[in-house]
C-alpha cells in the first residue's frame, strides 16, 4: 500500500452520441461515439505516487473497462406488477 495525498480532483466527461431511424418506425438505434475525460488533480505527492493512482483508479473502473469492451445486457421488466414479456409482441407496421 503506497500513500498519496489528493488535495483536489475535478472530472470533466463529455459522451458524444447519435441516435438513428426512427421511433415511431421502431428501427431507432442509438450509440454513443465517443467519450472524452479530462480530470484535474492537485497534490503535493510524488508525480509517479500520483500516476500510480490513476493507473489503478482506470485500470478498476467497472464502466469505463465495460464501455470499452462491451457487454451484454440482460433486460426484465415488470408491468403492472406482473413479468412482462416484450418479444410476446411483434413490432408494429408504422403509424406514421
């Protein structure tokens, strides 16, 4: 265990997305393109304590290592208090 004192920590993420199709023709995918991190860290500590830090601290990161590897999801929802099986019902002509 190493000691590092961060007296400030400010993060900026920006997600760049795009949405395409159409809802009401149920063809509508959206994604996001990109993300972007900029953080600002004060500290008296050793740079290379410090880089230790965030080596770990990206390295640990649940979301970002699922972003950036990809994951499948497992969806249920509940309507109305009982299981609701959304393949039970066919996608819709448009009613555009």
């Amino acid at each position: 265990m190493f000691k590092v004192e961060l007296t400030n920590v400010r993060s900026h993420i920006i997600a760049h997305g795009m949405a395409l199709g159409s809802a009401i023709e149920e063809s509508i995918y959206g994604i996001c393109t990109n993300i972007e991190t900029s953080d600002e860290i004060d500290s008296p500590s050793d740079p290379a304590l410090v880089e230790k830090v965030i080596g770990n601290a990206r390295q640990a990161c649940m979301i970002g290592n699922t972003v950036n590897v990809g994951m499948p999801i497992e969806d249920s929802f509940i309507l109305n208090g009982a299981e609701f099986d959304t393949k039970a019902y066919p996608k819709s002509a448009s009613q555009a």
